[in-house]
C-alpha cells in the first residue's frame, strides 16, 4: 500500500512538473488521449446503451500537417429495460489520421481531422452463448478546438462522425441495414507534447 501512494504521488509530481514546464522549442510530434460519449447514431445498436469511445493516437508533424496512428475502443451494453438479456458488444478501430491545426486566437486553435483504418466488432450474448466478430471498413471526420498551455500538455474538446460498413456476412450482415453503422460522439482529452531537441 505504501509503495503505491509513492508511486502515485511522484506520478502526480511528474505530470505536474510537465504541465507547468514553458516550452519554446517547435513542437515536432504528439501523444493523445481522449473520452467521448456517442449521443447520436444510425445502427442496429439503438437498444444499448451507455456507448462510450476511448482513444488513444500519436501523431508527427509533417510540414503544416499532422501524420498518426491510432487506436479507438467503443464499449457498448443493452439497455435492459428493452432486452431482458445481457449483451456486451465492443468495437475496435485502428486507423491512420491527418490533421492541419488552425489557429484562431492566441490559446485556441481549431483542428479538422479525417481518419480511415479497419474496424472489429464483437458481439457477446451471454443467454443464447453467442460470441461472434463482425468486421468492415471504417472513417471519420473529426472537429476538434484545443486550449494550448506553455507547458507540455494541452486540452480539448471534441466532436466526431465515425461510420462503418460492415463485410457482407450471410448469417449477420447479408441486410444493408445492419451493415451500416453510424455513430457521432462528443468528448473531451488531452494532448502530450514533444518538441525537437533545441527546446529551452
């Protein structure tokens, strides 16, 4: 127990330390971690309920753009009051982004971005022990406004379009209407910070 109080507490120490560290030097790549909840889609999902999308991506600067990679998790569960029965379904989305920042004001900057990548779907009826993977294509569009600090680690808020098409899958999929998946999520997250070496 002691152990992890010091663990924690220097991990605090730490991301304070760097939070708070001005930086002059050209930021040259980025670490993301971000939150959303989706309020809007267009799926067979619509009895579930609490569909939360979690993400994590690296981006590196390529002259006025920004080129990454990431990785988004959607966990989804029925709502019961319209299924007496438990399902979980999780959707897992590798994909490749670009990204051009646009500075509005001195802090805040507004940021498009469009990703494209594979997506996986699981599905997990526990009544009927169903346990099947569905897999498609997938992109997005994203907006997203930062709040740029002097220190290593920026805020934002952001709000997206994610769609997915589903392969074609005669015991699931062989209907557009459940090959189609629509989901527009808000959230918020926040951005770490790497800058070329020259930094003071």
């Amino acid at each position: 127990m002691k152990i992890t109080k010091i663990i924690l507490i220097i991990s605090v120490v730490i991301c304070t330390t760097l939070a708070k560290t001005e930086i002059y030097a050209q930021e040259k790549s980025n670490l993301n971690l971000e939150i959303s909840k989706t309020f809007s889609e267009w799926t067979f999902f619509k009895n579930y309920n609490g569909i939360v999308d979690i993400g994590i991506s690296y981006y590196y600067k390529i002259d006025k753009f920004y080129l990454g990679i990431s990785l988004n998790t959607n966990f989804l569960k029925i709502n019961p009051a319209t299924i007496e029965n438990e399902v979980n379904s999780t959707i897992i989305k590798p994909g490749i982004n670009l990204t051009y920042p646009i500075n509005l004001i001195d802090r805040i900057n507004f940021e498009p971005k469009i990703r494209v990548g594979y997506a996986m779907i699981n599905i997990n009826n526990k009544k009927y022990d169903y346990n099947k993977n569905q897999y498609g294509i997938y992109s997005s569009f994203e907006l997203k406004l930062n709040y740029k600090t002097k220190g290593r680690i920026d805020y934002y808020f952001l709000i997206n379009y994610d769609y997915i098409y589903l392969n074609k899958d005669e015991s699931f999929t062989q209907l557009d209407y459940y090959r189609n998946i629509h989901f527009i999520n808000l959230g918020i997250g926040a951005k770490l910070k790497f800058y070329e070496k020259d930094e003071k």
